[in-house]
C-alpha cells in the first residue's frame, strides 16, 4: 500500500517553519514515526549506527525514498513535512548523542545558545509568524507584555 498523501491545503498549513501533524500527515509518516520509535532500544540504536541504510533496509523497506533520504541526512525539518512527529524524530537525534534544545536550534536555523537565549527571552515574535499570507502586511502595533526582572509567574 503506498503512502498517503497530505490532502488538499488546509487553513492551518499557511503557518511559516510549521508541518502540523494531523491524521493525514500521521498516516503518511507511520512508517517513519515506527523507525524512530525502534531506536529506543539499544541493540536498535547499535545496529542503526553500525550501518545505517542497511538497518533501514533491512527493518523499514516500507519507507519512501524521501524519508530514507532525511533520515540518513538528518534533514529534521524534511522529517516533519514527511509525517514525522517530532518527539518519535526526536529520537533519532537522541542517538546521535544530540539534546532535544539543539535540535530545535538545528531545526530554526540557530546555535543551540542563540535558540537557548530566543526561549529565555519568550521565544519567537509572533510578528511574521502568525501565517505565510501576513507576510509583508503591516506589523502589529501592539506591544508583547514583557515580566520585569524578578517578577514572579501567576
């Protein structure tokens, strides 16, 4: 059985750097999400790493050649389009000895410190952000509310 298509452009896939993951992109990924879920166990992770295409031949030949692909680059963002969650993705990170804060940063095109200093500050404007159709409308003249120092959450 081929893999599903994602099906027609849906409303929430005009938000920028974002790959919803919904029933069609989860019917798509299975495969991938099952690959990902195999490395927690260790004797997986050992014999992903010892030969990697011939693991994912050998167990996950049901994988689309652009999966496989991501998956031998680590093209993380690539493994989101193609139906990946990110926590099962996130493992594959995890084998390679990586945090999930620098794969985010990866992910954003980022150091993992400029990313670390991004979240600390409150993460990313929603300016721009918000879906690929505002792009180069007028920005918001309203201001994010920011804590002082020292201010406490409630």
């Amino acid at each position: 059985m081929a893999a599903a298509k994602h099906s027609a452009e849906k409303e929430y896939d005009d938000i920028p750097g974002t790959y919803v993951f919904d029933a069609d992109r989860s019917r798509r990924g299975y495969h991938l999400n099952m690959f990902c879920m195999s490395l927690m166990k260790a004797e997986n992770r050992k014999a992903f790493k010892d030969d990697e295409a011939g693991y994912l031949d050998k167990n996950f030949p049901q994988l689309t050649a652009e999966q496989r692909d991501a998956i031998l680059k680590r093209e993380y963002n690539r493994l989101l389009e193609l139906g990946g969650n990110i926590y099962f993705t996130a493992k594959l990170g995890a084998t390679d000895g990586h945090a999930f804060q620098h794969l985010a940063a990866v992910m954003t095109g980022s150091t993992q410190k400029d990313y670390a200093d991004m979240m600390l500050r409150g993460g990313r404007s929603v300016e721009g952000n918000r879906s690929r159709s505002d792009a180069g409308k007028p920005k918001s003249k309203v201001k994010p509310k920011t804590r002082s120092k020292g201010s406490k959450r409630g």
